[in-house]
C-alpha cells in the first residue's frame, strides 16, 4: 500500500517550540438555534436567567482552576468573561429580543451575541479582533445551557500515549486544562498570536501553532504531525527525512533557549558600549510577568484598551488606576510608558457609537477623540497620574498631529494634577509626558515638538501606512507597506535627530522594533529603545550585543542614499552576512 505523502500546512507560531508526535482530533458539535414562536415571555426569561447564573458559576471554576494552574494573572483572562455575564445590557437586550420577536431564549441570545461578533470581526485590530474568540466562548456557554447539551468531554481526558492536538478552534478554557504531560503540542485552523489561548499556551510552554486553514481535513486519526511553533508550520505525515530534519532543529532551539535565557540579567550593550534599552510591549497587565521573565528593561508601550472591551459602560477612574498601578508596581523601578486611549479606526467600541466615517483611520480616533471627550480622557489621564505613585510611570499620547493637540492634552494634564492636589489625592507630579510619532506631520515637525515633549516613541505599523498611503490590510496594495522604503527611514532619522538635539530619548514600538532585520538599521538611525513583544526581548539582545554602534551608524548612512526597499534590504543582507563571518 502506498503511503500518503506528507502535507506542510503554514499557520501563526502561538507558542514557541517543536513537537512531533501521533495527533488527537478534538471535533465540537455544531450547535444547532432554530426560531420557535413563544407566549410566555416570562417562562423564557426565567430559563435565561437560570443558564446566566450556572454559566457565571462555571466560568467561576475555570478561573479559580486556571489561578491554581497558571497564576493570578493569567486567570484575570476569564474575568473578561465573567463581566461579560454580569454585564446588566446582556439580560436587558436579549430580554427585550424576545419580547419584540415572540421568541425563544436561545433564538433572541444567538442574535445578540452575533451583533456583537460582528463588530468584533470587522476590526482590523489584531489585538482588538481575538477579542471575539472569548465572547463566542461566552455565547457558546449559555446556548449549551439553554438548550441542555453537555460539555462534550476533552480528549485529553482520556489519552494512551502524549500527542499533538488538533481542533479547529479551543477556547482558552480547553487549553488551561491542557498538560504538558498528556499534550507535546496542539494546532487549530483559526485564531492569532494574541488570543487568550495563545497566551495561555504560552504560559503553558506547549508548543503550537494556529490559524492553519484546511488543518482538521489534512489530519486522520493516528497520523504522526510536527508543530512547529516559531515558524508555524504544521507537517502532516512527515518523511523520515523530515522527522530528522526536525528533531535537529528541535535540539537547536533548545540550545539556543538556554543560550538566551543567560542574558536575562544582562545589559543590552553594543560591543562599543552603546546602551540600547529593550522594552516589551503589553496589552493588560497579566502581561508584564512575561516581560519581567525575559528582562525587559521596562514596558515600551502598554495599551489601555483592554480596559474597554467586553463591557457596556465605560471604565472607571479606580478601575484603570488598580490595573495600572498593578503593571506598574511588577515592573519598579523600570519604566512603564502608558498609552492613552486608542480607539476609533479599527478599534470602535459596541458601547461607544460613533458616526460612520468614509475613512475612520484618518478620521476620529485617539487624541483627536480624546480631546473632544474628556469623559474619556480626564478618568484616565487622573488614573495613570495617581499609578505614577507607585514606579517608574511615562504617559504617552496617540496619533498627535499638530502642537495645538499635544498643548491641548498637556493642559488637560495639568488640569487634574491641580485637582488631585487640592483633593489631597497622592499622584506623581513628575511623569515624564511623550508622543507617539506615527504621522509624517509629526515627523516632520519633531523639531518644533522635542521642545515640549519629554519623549518620543515610533509607531512605525502606522507611520509606514500613512507615508505610503497604503493599508497594509488590504491585499491587492499590501506590496507598498513597505517598512525599509526610503521614505520611512528619512522620517525615522528626522525625528531621533531631532530629539536627542533636546536630549530627549526615542523609541520604536511597532513591528519594525522586533525585527532582526530591521533592529540594526534603527540602532544605526539613532533609536535609543526598541519595545517589542516579550517573546522577542532576547533574541534583539542577542543581535546588539554582537553588533558596533559605529558600523551600524556608517550602515544607516549608506541605507539613507539608496533609492528603493529591495536596495536597502539587500544592504541590510550584506551586513548581515559580514558581522556573521
């Protein structure tokens, strides 16, 4: 009998490492909504009610489980999903469903939640989008009660030998009872690397890869597969060749793993004595664990919008101030640069309406919001000042454009200091105030703003798009995001020159800052801190360590003259070779 031969699937590396192992398929029952005319209204907000109630009393358990397992901050993921139950409007709107429909309760409490997934799918938002995976886990939940199906038991429950799961999706639930004794890796066709359960495996270190489209009909029972979780690639039926082929990288990446982890203590210094401070960039503060592993010389970038989502209303004062100073009090004495509010674009809120823009990502967003609602900004801006009292505490603005907004949200700073301090409020009054410079505006005016700004931090994912004028989500331009274009670099240089002749320090904290390509050409250009997700921290002082400032200076010289991207990343490629030879 002939043999299949081997299938190599790519996906998103979740989780670092590589397994080979037979596979376990894990298939859920679709779940099954029909629309059933009802009379008794009230019969169905009881059955409502009752599921809510035995759901939340669940979740329950799976946060204390996960607390146990995990630790208190990667538990905080299911909090999410408990205040999504406790959230008054999910009662109030399914109820008012089923009352102007006549139907049933898991009819009326299926569109609900869809409306919601909706919204949630059409942000372009990486972050913003995997949301979505933990309010369908939610809605999934309460269905299974109201329409009495049980859990279907997980197969790792019951597993002979240790294999590689594969599913088209798990919930973050499924992967906290995951072990690594049972489970070597696991792979599904949807989801990204910053989903809960990307986090949680992690945590878990299981190695494992999602969003590889055709995975669960590539698969038979039995068969052997290799994840691999930094690449993302997924080998079904793997030759003898190919086992081979990665049980040598498999011991590689172990080698290195235990190379890197000797440089956790260690300063991130260029053979010439060059300090370039390696941050991590983090999205809650369950992250900052995961930065403070790896020895990230400080958080580069935390966005706030975790505090907004999966709610009805917006956060209070105490709320953001007890997440921030959480963040803030892991990390002392090492700086933490809080980003205020950014939203609108692609990162809209289902409480928040806001009127339909032709193109909302030069429209109403960030500051430009901010400033027109202090209900928003003022809690917020209060928050962070008061976390300031507890650590090392920089507060950075979004998207500013002109002097006049970065005047205007500098008063609106001072405004509350005076306030806290007339109401006796314990803050710092000394939090070092910055930008992010992700408009060619800003570029090209940071002489002028240096002069007010106490920092500056690049957000390159934008500045590129907007330089170029070019969304790098849509596929038929995507060949003009070009992060090495000449331009881009020019406004890179312009505006670290233009800060350090104020003796203000700039930073990069988007893609560009984690990538080993790029991590050379921006020393050279001047960057004094790159922030990157914690995954990257060692490997990008690893590459400074090994490299000369004075070289990369001559190297960022060169790039400036060359007309094209192909040109500067063959440049780039040449260096490359020469430092390693």
């Amino acid at each position: 009998m002939a043999q299949i031969s081997s299938v190599r699937l790519q996906g998103i590396g979740a989780s670092e490492g590589i397994s080979i192992a037979p596979v376990t398929i894990f298939c859920k029952d679709k779940i099954q909504v029909q629309l059933r005319k009802i009379d008794d209204a009230e019969s169905e907000y009881e059955r409502l009610d009752k599921a809510i109630a035995e759901c939340y009393a669940d979740l329950q358990a799976v946060h204390a489980e996960a607390g146990k397992r995990l630790g208190p901050e990667e538990a905080k993921i299911f909090e999410g999903h408990l205040s999504l139950l406790q959230d008054p409007s999910l009662r109030k709107k399914v109820t008012q469903l089923i009352e102007r429909e006549k139907a049933n309760a898991e009819y009326a409490l299926e569109q609900h939640f869809d409306t919601i997934i909706a919204k949630f799918e059409k942000m372009k938002n990486e972050y913003m989008r995997e949301r979505e995976a933990d309010v369908r886990d939610v809605k999934e939940r309460l269905l299974k009660k109201l329409l009495g199906i049980a859990d279907q038991s997980f197969p790792e429950q019951s597993l002979k030998v240790r294999s590689i799961l594969v599913a088209h999706d798990l919930t973050p639930a499924d992967t906290t009872s995951l072990t690594v004794g049972s489970t070597a890796g696991f792979a599904t066709e949807i989801g990204g690397k910053t989903s809960h359960t990307a986090i949680i495996a992690r945590s878990l270190n299981i190695p494992s890869v999602v969003g590889v489209s055709g995975l669960t009909n590539a698969v038979n029972p039995g068969d052997t597969i290799i994840v691999d979780g930094r690449e993302g690639v997924v080998i079904v039926r793997p030759t003898e060749e190919e086992i081979a082929k990665y049980e040598s990288k498999r011991e590689q990446y172990e080698a290195e793993k235990t190379a890197l982890a000797s440089l956790i203590h260690e300063p991130s210094l260029t053979k010439d004595g060059r300090k370039i401070e390696i941050a991590a960039n983090i999205g809650s503060p369950l992250d900052a664990d995961a930065a403070i592993a790896v020895g990230a010389e400080g958080i580069g970038l935390f966005r706030t919008e975790f505090l907004y989502m999966n709610r009805s209303s917006l956060p209070d004062e105490e709320e953001q101030f007890e997440a921030y100073r959480t963040a803030v009090e892991r990390m002392s004495p090492k700086p933490v640069v809080i980003r205020t509010l950014d939203i609108g674009g692609d990162k809209s809120l289902p409480y928040l309406p806001m009127d339909p823009e032709m193109n909302p990502f030069l429209g109403h967003r960030a500051i430009r919001l901010c400033l027109e609602r202090p209900d928003l900004f003022r809690p917020q801006i209060r928050a962070i000042l008061r976390a300031g009292e507890y650590g090392n505490v920089h507060m950075m603005f979004p998207m500013v454009a002109t002097m006049t907004e970065l005047r205007q949200a500098k008063e609106m700073v001072d405004e509350e200091k005076a306030k806290l301090r007339t109401e006796g409020t314990p803050f710092s009054d000394h939090i070092p105030v910055g930008i992010m410079v992700e408009i060619p505006s800003t570029a090209l005016i940071a002489d002028q703003l240096a002069k007010e700004a106490d920092f500056f931090s690049i957000g390159t994912n934008d500045l590129i798009q907007y330089t170029l004028a070019c969304d790098r989500m849509n596929e038929k331009i995507s060949h003009l995001y070009q992060p090495f274009h000449p331009a881009v670099l020019r406004l890179i240089q312009m505006t670290a020159d233009a800060a350090h002749r104020e003796n203000k320090w700039v930073g990069v904290c988007g893609e560009m800052a984690g990538d080993v390509q790029a991590i050379p050409l921006l020393v050279g250009l001047g960057i004094d801190e790159l922030s990157m997700s914690a995954s990257s921290v060692l490997k990008a002082r690893h590459l400074v360590q090994g490299m000369d400032y004075v070289e990369l200076r001559e190297l960022a010289r060169n790039a400036l003259q060359l007309d094209t991207q192909e040109e500067v990343l063959r440049l780039l490629e040449r260096s490359r070779r020469n430092r390693n030879a």
